[in-house]
C-alpha cells in the first residue's frame, strides 16, 4: 500500500513537473511574439519618418 501512495505521488510530482514546463515554453513562445511586435513596431516607426 505504501508502494502505492509513493507511486501516485511521483506521478503527481511527473504531471506537475511537466505542466510548469510546458506554461514556461509558452511564456517563453509568447514573450519572443511580443519582442517580434515590438521591433516591427519601431520598424513602422522609422518608415513613417522617411
């Protein structure tokens, strides 16, 4: 029975562990988006100056 409970425990901790890293690669997917915006926005910027 103890065998049992530390096995569902280390899944838990497994699917936990798994979620964190998947929202940190979507932060991070995200974040490069918006970085990607930002430069085309000053990119716009510049041209509008010409």
């Amino acid at each position: 029975m103890a065998d049992l409970k530390k096995n569902l425990k280390l899944i838990k901790m497994q699917r936990r562990a798994q979620a964190l890293r998947e929202n940190l690669r979507k932060r991070k997917a995200q974040k490069m988006v918006r970085e990607e915006s930002k430069n085309e926005d000053t990119s716009d910027e510049t041209d509008n100056s010409k």
